[in-house]
C-alpha cells in the first residue's frame, strides 16, 4: 500500500473509543500510583514481562510480524496470548501496521513517523491516526499468513478477553490494589514503552548501520522494551531475530528466543552475519555492505 491509500484510511478528527480507554488507562495509572504494594508491583513485573517481552517483543514483532524464527503453532498461539495481556490491539492489526512501517519507514505513509510530529509518532497516531484499526482489505494485503489462519483471526478480534479476565482475576486475588497497579499503571507504563520504540529511537541515539531512515539506538528504550530499543540494527536487518548484537547490548528478548532454541521451541533463527557489524565506522560499514 502506498502512501496515499494508507492516508485515506484515516479518519479525520479523534478516535474516541480509543480515546476514551486511553483517558480511563491514564487515570487508572495515576490512582495506581496510590496504591503500590510488594505484591502488586511483583505481580505486575511478571505480567509486564509476559506482556511486553514474551508477547509484544518475542511474539508480535520478532515472530509474527517478520518472522525471525519458526516454532511449533502451540507456542506461536501462546506467545500471542501473552502479547494480549499489554493491550496494544489484535496481533494482526499489530502485525499490519508494523509491516506497513518498515515497507515506507519515515517516508509518506509510515503510520508513525517523528518527521509528522513528535506527539503524533508517539501518541497521535493512535488517538486520531489508523490506531491499529485496519481494514480489512489492508490486513488482508499485509497479513494474509495471519488472516488465512482461523485462530490467530479469532484472537485479534478478542484480543482485550485475556486482560479482562486477568483483572477479575487479580481483583479477586488482591482488591484495588493490585487491580490498579498490576493492570493499569502496568498497562499504561507498558504502551508508553513500546511508543518510544516509535518516536525516540527515531529522534535520539547512535547509528551503528547508514539506513535511509532516521533510526537509532537507544540503551534506555531497549531496558524499557526487553531490547527493542536497539533500532537501528533492526532496521537494518529487519527479520533478525537478535537486536543487540554487542554483549553489552542488552536484549531480554533475544535471550527467551535462545531459551526456546535450547528447549527445542525454536529454530531456523535469522541472524546478521558478524561481519557486517564487526566494524567501527560508517565509512568503512558501508564498504562492507558494497564488497558484500
């Protein structure tokens, strides 16, 4: 989808249902803040990991969206479970805008760009632009390995039940307390972490690849995402499965893909070949990529 087919289908003013839930999950939050307590905040720890690394970062994008490794359908459905627990829309819809960004990446068309506004590349969008919110036509176009499969089609469209059921849950378990820390303030500290993925590693930090895009690498976004903050070297290599590619480069996520290669969940994984990134310098980086 090109630039100007992708701008038609936004819709003009604000998304209010989106919106609205974002205002109920911000003010959550801040009562959340009141209220914090250990066992709140461990429980929300574990489910911010399940969430934001084994769902969002290992499941979402670096399985299904750019297909950095195969593993049997039954972890595949497990790890998109989890990403539903971090309420950042269906997996499809997920899959969808992310594809579309890498396809036209700070460029017309790119969902969430910085070059449109900085609110907008990391909230904007979500409150007034596409929001995760596709047609049909679109997913079909950029999801038809997802939309051919009958269960990834029913889990985008209940992706909220699982969150909702673990607040009945958590309430049960620990009243208002834990209901608002280990699902409010943990959801809301969790979009705003996947959102700078959007907007500061494409402002601030280093470049270790020349892209034709404005991505970096951010030491600070990749503690906050599990290691998806190392961008740049995404960006480059978009269907690698490792991020952090210097051991002092730290990527949770692509050591849980490493713990599911050692127990036999995971194979034929996508990596960057050394010598690609063994060099210090763009000058002598870009002879590499030419003598390639």
């Amino acid at each position: 989808m090109d630039g100007q087919s992708l701008s038609d289908e936004k819709q003009p003013g604000i998304r209010w249902n989106t919106t609205i839930w974002m205002i109920i999950f911000h003010a959550g939050a801040i009562a959340g803040l009141f209220m914090l307590s250990w066992p709140a905040v461990i429980v929300s720890l574990a489910l911010w990991w399940l969430g934001g690394s084994l769902g969002i970062g290992i499941g979402f994008h670096r399985l299904l969206t750019h297909r950095g490794f195969k593993t049997p359908k039954a972890v595949e459905y497990f790890l998109t479970l989890c990403g539903m627990f971090a309420l950042e829309g269906g997996q499809i819809q997920w899959v969808v805008t992310h594809r579309i960004h890498h396809g036209s990446t700070d460029a017309p068309g790119d969902p969430h760009s910085p070059r449109d506004g900085r609110w907008w590349a990391h909230i904007g969008w979500i409150l007034t632009g596409v929001a995760q919110q596709h047609s049909k036509e679109t997913m079909w176009r950029y999801a038809p390995d997802l939309m051919k499969d009958r269960v990834h089609v029913f889990l985008n469209n209940f992706y909220y039940v699982p969150l909702v059921l673990s607040g009945i849950i958590l309430f049960a378990i620990g009243g208002w307390s834990m209901l608002f820390v280990a699902v409010f303030l943990r959801v809301t500290i969790g979009l705003h972490a996947t959102w700078l993925v959007n907007s500061a590693t494409h402002l601030w930090g280093t470049r270790r690849f020349e892209t034709t895009d404005d991505s970096t690498n951010s030491w600070w976004v990749a503690l906050l995402t599990f290691g998806e903050g190392w961008h740049n070297n995404h960006h480059a290599h978009p269907t690698a499965a490792r991020h952090g590619l210097r051991w002092y480069e730290i990527d949770m996520n692509w050591w849980g893909i490493r713990t599911l290669q050692l127990l036999g969940l995971a194979k034929s994984i996508k990596l960057i070949n050394k010598s690609l990134y063994a060099v210090q310098s763009k000058s002598d980086e870009t002879a590499l990529r030419k003598a390639a």
